[in-house]
C-alpha cells in the first residue's frame, strides 16, 4: 500500500512540475512577443470556462481542461508583464462570440464548426470574432491605464472616428 502511495505522489508531482513548465513558458512567450511589438496585454476573464465547456468535447479533453491552471497562468503573465513595464487590461469575455465585430449585430456561432455568421457579413472564424471583440472591449479601458493609441494611415472614416474619440479619452483631451 505504501509503495503504491508513493508511486501516485511520484507520478502526481511529475504532472504538476510539467504543467508548471508549460505555463511558464506560455507567459513568457506572450510577455516577450508585448515586448516585441510594444504592445499591450489584454486578457480575457476565463474563470467560468471549465463550467461552461465541461462535457461538451469528452472525457480525454475534460481531463486535459481540468489540469490547466488558467488562474496561475493570468498570474504569471501580470507579474511577468508589470516586471517587463508592459500595461496589461483584463476584461469580461461575455457575448463576445455572439455578435458580429463588424456590425455589431448578434449572430450565430455555428455547432460543431469553429464559424460564427452574421447575417449581413457572412462568415468568419468564430474565435477570431471573438478576439477582436475582446480587443474592442479593451479599448474602453485604455485611458485607464494610461495608453496612446497610434493610428495606421488608411483607416475608414467610422474607424477615425472612434479612434480619435478614444485618444482623446486617453490623453485627456
């Protein structure tokens, strides 16, 4: 019984330390590719996520999804990204693959497909949808952190627009 606990303990901390190496990893990727570019971190609240995706892909991958340490991978990446100076927002992800980021209307996320339609856009990858979404989302707290937007060159005039309001936002203006 002894040698079995132990095999278990052995086997158990093994796991822990390769997850632990992976979610370092992952956050140093991401805080060296913010650095790279001079970017901004933007996350996206995910502590409902092993509720809301249980039992929907099996019992392999609901395993998988139970192992992940998403709370200490958000902790990493803040602390590794307030010692590296990069600004980093955290924002809700709620409906954000549920509406267009074109149009702002609601569509539909498509089961099964990893596609998201809109009925006057047509169809887009659904987690890209989603991602631009949390980056609009992420927009509105900028000026709390205390960033500048800089604007590409060739923008539409409703982009404009916006993005003049939200520097102005941010600079105080």
């Amino acid at each position: 019984m002894k040698k079995a606990l132990d095999a278990i303990k052995k086997i158990g901390s093994h796991e822990k330390r390769i997850t632990n190496d992976i979610v370092h990893n992952i956050s140093r990727q991401i805080v060296n590719r913010a650095l790279k570019r001079d970017a901004l971190i933007v996350l996206g609240d995910i502590k409902h996520l092993r509720k809301r995706e249980q039992n929907k892909h099996g019992r392999k991958f609901n395993r998988k999804l139970a192992g992940f340490q998403y709370y200490k991978l958000t902790q990493y990446i803040k602390y590794k990204a307030a010692l590296a100076g990069i600004k980093l927002i955290q924002v809700s992800e709620h409906f954000t693959s549920q509406y267009c980021r074109k149009c702002y209307q609601k569509g539909i996320r498509k089961k099964g497909t990893c596609l998201f339609s809109c009925k006057r856009c047509g169809e887009e990858n659904a987690d890209r949808n989603a991602a631009f979404n949390i980056a609009y989302r992420a927009l509105g707290y900028i000026s709390k952190v205390g960033v500048t937007v800089n604007l590409p060159k060739l923008r539409t005039l409703a982009s404009i627009a916006r993005n003049t309001m939200m520097m102005r936002e941010a600079t105080g203006l």
